[in-house]
C-alpha cells in the first residue's frame, strides 16, 4: 500500500540538544512523495479528508510552475515550455 511518505529537504540550521537530538529550525524542502517503504517507518500517512482539498489545485499548479521554472533553468525546457532533447 502507497501509506508511506519520502520527504527530501535540505537542513540550512539545526541545533543538538542535549540527548545528542537534532532540532531543524530552518531547512530547504526539495519534495514529498508518498511511496511504499518509507525510510523512517514512522512516517505514514494516516488519514484522508473526506472532501478535496479546496487549494490542492491551486497547489498542482503552484508546484508545476516551479517544476518548469526549475527545468527552464537547467536549460531542458523553452520558454514556450516545449522540452529541448538532450
């Protein structure tokens, strides 16, 4: 079952407390993605809405903005958004 989460982030600043735990106060978050064998065991999704989410389309959109800003940039799209080869 897809209940699993994988989370990718970069840490910008953490502090150790004193049980040697560290505390991320500032990170970098690259993606989320729920799989099947999710590193940390812990890390389930445990619950759905019963309704959609009203933002989540606005969210899609947000995020494949970014995608193709983020590609635009390594040089794989055109600014018409059609995908280079290479």
């Amino acid at each position: 079952a897809l209940d699993g989460l994988s989370i990718g982030y970069r840490t910008r600043r953490a502090e150790r407390h004193q049980k040697g735990q560290r505390l991320l106060t500032e990170l970098e978050l690259w993606e989320v993605s729920v799989v099947t064998f999710p590193m940390l065991p812990a890390a389930r999704v445990a619950a759905k809405a019963e309704t959609p989410w009203p933002q989540l389309g606005a969210l899609a959109a947000a995020f494949d903005g970014a995608r193709r800003d983020l590609a635009r940039r390594d040089g794989r799209l055109s600014r018409s958004g059609e995908r280079i080869s290479g």
